[in-house]
C-alpha cells in the first residue's frame, strides 16, 4: 500500500485534532484533540520512516510518546485540581490569566 | 642656582596649601606662617638677583627643567622655568609688594576671624604669579594665569557672606573667562603654526610664519591680556572687584595680577613686532582704556573705585607702550614697576582710612583727615605726587617716557596717541588731586551713623603703616633710580630689545606739555574742591559724570549687547526644549503606551484565543517557507 496514503490520513486526524482544540470546551475533549494531533503526527513520523527507508521516524515516534504520556499526567493533574476549586472542567471559565 | 628658581614657586605654595589644610590649630599664627613664607620667597629672589646681576649681560637668562609634564609622542609640555631680566623684575615686583601687603594685612585682617584663610589666599596667588612670570612655555604660564584668576576671585569674594562681594567675584571670574578663551586660541594656534608653544622656538621662528597667523595669535593675546588686564572691552570687572579686601585691591587688582597681560604682550614681543595689525589693535585698547579708566575715576566717590580707574588708565597706558613695539617695551614695565609701587601705597593708605573710618568708603564724607593721619597723609601724598607725574617722582620718569614714545611712534597715530596720552595725563592729574582733597583736606564731613557710631579717625598700627612707608620710598624714588644713566633700559634691552623713535617734539618739549597739562588737572580739581566746600550728597552732575558714575555705561552696554540676547537665545531654546524635544519624546512614549494598551486586550486569559494566535503563526511561518522554497 502506498505510504502515501497514511499521510493524507496523518493530514486529516491532524486537522480535526486542531479543530477540536479551537472549538472545544471542555477540558478533556480539548486534550483528547491534543492527542489525536500528537498522535497524528506520529503517524506521520512513522510514515515517513517507511518512506525514506531508515529508522530515524520510528524512534521520534516513541519520543513523543513518551512526551506525551508525561503532558498527560501533567494536564490531567492540573485539570482535577481546576474542577475540583471550580466545579467546571469548562476551559473558558478559567480565563483569568489576562491583564 | 637653578634650582632656586623652582624653590621660588613652591615655597607660596607650601604657604598656602599649609594655611590652607592646617585648620583651626594654625588660626593663632597662620598669618605669621604666610608672611614669613611670602618673605623667604622674596629672600630667594633677591639672591637670585644678585646672581644674576654678577653675570654678563647676554648671559643672564637662567633655565631650570623640572619635569616632564605630557610628553605625548612629538607633544612635550614641561613644567620648566625660565628666569631672565624680564622675568627677575617682575619676581622681585611680586615678592616685594606682596612681603609688603602681607604685613600689612596682619594689621587689616586683625578682626577677621578667617584670617588664616586670608593668608592662605595670598600665599596660593603669589605662587600663581611667579609661576606666571616664570614659565618658559605658554601652556605653564596659561597654568600660573588661571591660577591668578582663581585666587583673584577667592579673594575678592572673600567677605562673600556679602551679596555684592560674591557677585563680583562671579563677575570678575567671568570676564576673565572671556579672555582666558582669547590665551587658549592663540595657544593652540602657536603649536599649529610652531609645533611647540615654548617662549624659545616661538619667539625664534616668530617672523618666519605668515603675518595673517602672526595678527590672529597677537589679536588672541591681546583679547587675553584685555581680560586680565581690565582694558576696554573687558574691563568692566574691575570696578566692582573692589568688594574685596584693600589688601587684595592693593596687591592683585593693582600692583601685579593685573599687569599680567602687560607681561604677556612684552613676552610675546617677536609675535606683535612682526604684525603691525596687531599692533596697531594693542594701541588702540592702551589709548581708549587710558582715557576711559581717567574719566571713570574722575567721577566715583568711593575712593577704591576711583583707585580702579585709576588703575584701569594706567595699565593702558602701559598697554599703549608695549604696543609702540621696541620703543615702548621697556617703558611699558619700567611703568608697571613704579606704578606697582606707587599704586599700591595709594590702596593701602585708601586701606588705612578706611580702617580707621569704620568701613567707609565715600569720599564725600572723609575730608580734613591730614591732621588725624599724618603717616598715611604723607605715604598717600607721596604716591600722589609720583601718580601725577611730579617732577623727580617715580611716575614722572615712567609716564613721560611712555608719552614721549607715544608720539615717536611717527606720522598721524603719533600725535593721536600721544595727544590722548598727554590728555590722561591731565585727567590723572585731576582725579587724583580731587580724591587727595576730597579725603584729607576742607573741613571734616563724618557724622554720626544710625547707631550713634561716628568714626574717630586715628593713625594706623605699625604693622600697616610700615608697608605704606616702604612704598612711598619706591614711589619717590623707583623712578629716577631706573632712569639713572638709563639702567632699566640696559637691564631689559636684552630680553626686550630697544629702539629709539625719531620723535616730532624733542623731549622737552614733551616735558614741559606734561607738566602745562599737570598744572591744568591740578588747578581745575583745586577750583572744584579744594576752593569751595565739598558737598555732603553728590550733585547731579553733567551728562558725561553721570555716565562715568556708572562706568561710562559698560554694565549697561554689557547687559543689553551681550547678556539680554543670551537670555533670549536661552529662553528661545527652553522653548524649542520643551515643545520640540519635549514633545518628540513625550510623543513616543503616548503613541507607544496608546499601542500597549490596544495590544493588552488580545490578552484575554481564553486558552482557545491564544491556540488561534499559534496554529496561525505556525501555519504563516510553513506558508513562509514553502514560499521560499519555491521561489
């Protein structure tokens, strides 16, 4: 199959990733987007490790993985602490970060 | 021996950084510390003058290197001494008149409780003086002359808890600002047109540079001399730098820091031989200033502002001289000698009637004070007679030959100079007689003040009257003693050079028109105040006096001429600093803070809004680069 083909897909999840980071609320949804978008790099990344023929993609991928699942831990850390004060996991409400 | 000559220096020096670091413990005898030290300081050159006087005629200049100030690659400044006839004249002058003044001081001062700080003053300038006078380079004697100018503006705004006192002190500083520009110009451009600014190569190679370089280094000199000097058109700061102590007067403003720019015009006499412009411009200032400081002293009724006029006269008359070139250098200094002596025992007799007066100064009410005083009558008689150009007086041999000079300069500025010369003359005569009237003879005029104090006049302590007696010797006697088989001049004729004019008048027809115009300014002050009883309150007076009761106007002319369009070039740039440049700034900063704060709202804390702002960037800089890998 033509490795191609995973790209336009890497495109696409990558893209509705970054919509779902846009237009999203809640908090959860929000970093579900960011994994998607993460993950669609990955994919991205692998794809073209089978395109160039090394392996150089392939170990990024597992780098980001890791990356990830640290962000994970973090965000999800930070997002209970936030409901937990503010009863809402709503991204908007917590705005006051502004001058 | 040379190395006497550095000792001269620094042994005022030591003085006065001693009285003047010492404190309070020196306070009981700092006056004695100064006085003594003014006096070694005279002891040293007169063993130099002996030596120098055991010495050929040609081989007489003594030089002492002492170290090598800036040496900068092909630059050398040294702090080197140059001891000749010229400058011998002038050491003793110093010394002597100052030993003097420094006695008489103890008595002066006795009252004042800053004394020591006093004699520190006189100390530092006397150091500054010989320094001037010693140096064998321009850029050391621009040193010892802005040392002079700094001491002169201690000591006159020494009492400066007195607001006039301090602001003549600012004046005087000031002017002297003015000309000290004129000596830094022809300084720089001496090491241009030279390479070196000491007196040797210059003088040496003086006639080999352009006559237009010659006539702007000699104009600069002569702006310099003009300030120092009080000559016209600086000379407005004279005057009022009697607000310092009579000593002071005596000593700075009249025997020897004014007479600098003489010395500096005679120093340089290879630089003006050589640019008859120049010349022609030294002239013009000696003559204007003679008569302008005569007219000024004829019409003050305080006796040290008509002193100053005096004083301003007859240092253009010295000025007058050493701008007649070879004929008058010598007169030039034989004057600023015997005038040395015989002004400075008129300020310290105007001291000493002051002194036992309670501080007045107004002549109109002194009057009848010979029978009080007859030491400072006859001492302050004596400098009269010598001022006035008496037969065998002192200022009789000097003045006569500078208007005999005068008029042997030849062709019409001949007789135009020596016609104003002949009238200072007379108008010396008058000021001067109507100032020794006015204070010592006719009925007594003091009264009581407001306090109920009137002044009993009464003879001076030793301490003061043994200097006015010194100086009444020099002032009868300075004179005929130079002009004894022509000494002075074979003293100076080597340093100077010397020529006789082919004079018009002979000389005595000179002498006799000096003594016609003597008997005349004698006669009309005797008709006015010496006949008829002097007036308690100044009359109005004609146009002219009251004019010269302000000095010929020069304050007025100072003010409107150079210090309103100042202000208004000032006030016209605060202006421009505050609109324009103000403006510019303060601009800035609203346009950027208005910017700032339209900016600050793209803040708005929504997480999603900043996920925008980055998808955007990220998504312009790939655009970006794509972009340029197409292209």
């Amino acid at each position: 199959m033509n490795p191609v083909y995973y790209l336009y897909l890497a495109a696409l999840l990558f893209t509705i990733g970054a919509a779902g980071v846009l237009i999203r609320r809640n908090a959860i949804i929000l970093f579900m987007c960011v994994e998607l978008m993460l993950n669609a790099c990955n994919l991205a990344f692998v794809a073209f490790s089978r395109l160039h023929g090394n392996l150089d993609g392939q170990i990024i991928a597992f780098f980001t993985m890791v990356v990830a699942a640290a962000e994970v831990v973090v965000g999800l850390a930070i997002i209970v602490t936030v409901f937990r004060s503010r009863h809402s996991a709503s991204v908007d409400d917590a705005s006051l970060m502004k001058l | 021996m040379e190395n006497l000559i550095g000792l001269l220096v620094a042994v005022p020096l030591l003085g006065a950084a001693l009285l003047l670091c010492g404190g309070r413990r020196l306070d009981g005898k700092g006056h004695y510390i100064g006085t003594v030290l003014a006096a070694s300081s005279f002891a040293i050159g007169a063993v130099l003058f002996a030596d120098m006087l055991g010495r050929g005629e040609h081989d007489r200049a003594l030089h002492s290197h002492v170290f090598s100030w800036i040496p900068v690659g092909g630059f050398h400044a040294d702090v080197a001494f140059q001891l000749d006839q010229l400058s011998m004249t002038f050491v003793l002058l110093i010394t002597g008149v100052g030993t003097l003044i420094h006695v008489y001081s103890i008595g002066y001062m006795e009252h004042d409780e800053r004394r020591r700080r006093f004699f520190g003053y006189l100390n530092l300038f006397l150091a500054a003086m010989l320094l001037l006078v010693l140096a064998d380079n321009y850029l050391l004697l621009y040193v010892g002359w802005e040392g002079v100018g700094l001491a002169s503006y201690l000591l006159i705004g020494f009492w400066q808890h007195k607001p006039s006192a301090a602001t003549a002190a600012k004046k005087a500083f000031i002017v002297n600002r003015v000309g000290d520009v004129g000596l830094s110009i022809a300084i720089m451009l001496m090491f241009t047109t030279f390479g070196s600014f000491a007196f040797a190569p210059v003088l040496a190679e003086a006639d080999r540079a352009g006559e237009g370089k010659l006539t702007a280094i000699g104009l600069m000199l002569l702006l310099a001399a003009c300030g120092k000097s009080a000559q016209v058109p600086l000379q407005s700061w004279l005057g009022d730098a009697m607000e310092g102590p009579t000593p002071v007067s005596a000593l700075i403003h009249a025997a020897t820091m004014v007479t600098a720019g003489v010395y500096l015009i005679t120093r340089s006499g290879a630089i003006f031989n050589a640019a008859p412009d120049a010349q022609a411009a030294v002239v013009t200032v000696g003559a204007v200033t003679l008569l302008f400081g005569a007219i000024v002293g004829c019409a003050k009724d305080d006796i040290k502002k008509a002193l100053a006029g005096s004083t301003m006269s007859q240092i253009g008359y010295m000025i007058l001289a050493a701008g007649l070139g070879p004929i008058g250098y010598v007169f030039a200094i034989m004057h600023l000698v015997t005038h040395g002596f015989f002004k400075a025992g008129l300020f310290l007799g105007a001291g000493s009637v002051m002194h036992s007066m309670n501080d007045e100064v107004d002549m109109r009410k002194y009057g009848g004070l010979r029978k009080y005083m007859p030491i400072t009558f006859i001492t302050f008689g004596l400098g009269y007679l010598a001022i006035i150009g008496f037969p065998g007086l002192s200022g009789f041999w000097s003045k006569d030959k500078i208007i005999e000079a005068a008029f042997a300069k030849g062709g019409t500025e001949g007789w135009i100079l020596g016609g104003a010369a002949l009238l200072g003359a007379a108008i010396t005569a008058y000021y001067m007689t109507r100032v020794m009237l006015m204070t010592f003879f006719g009925e007594k005029r003091w009264v009581a003040d407001e306090n109920g104090n009137e002044p009993h006049p009464h003879e001076s302590p030793g301490s003061m009257t043994f200097p006015m007696i010194v100086l009444a010797f020099g002032s009868v006697f300075a004179g005929g003693l130079f002009s004894l088989n022509d000494a002075f001049v074979k003293w100076l004729e080597p340093v100077t050079g010397h020529s006789h004019g082919d004079s018009p008048l002979s000389a005595a027809a000179v002498t006799g028109g000096t003594m016609v115009v003597l008997v005349i300014g004698v006669g009309l002050a005797w008709a006015q105040y010496g006949r008829r009883p002097v007036p308690r309150t100044a009359p109005r007076g004609s146009l002219l006096t009251r004019a010269a009761r302000r000095d010929l106007l020069q304050d007025d002319f100072n003010h409107v001429a150079l210090v309103q369009p100042g202000q208004y070039l000032t006030r016209g740039l605060v202006y421009v600093d505050h609109k324009l440049v103000d403006g510019v700034v303060n601009g800035t900063a609203a346009s950027v803070g208005g910017l700032s704060g339209r900016l600050r709202k793209l803040q708005n804390g929504y997480a999603r809004t900043y996920a925008v702002s980055m998808f955007g960037g990220t998504a312009v800089l790939i655009a970006a680069t794509l972009l340029m890998r197409a292209v």
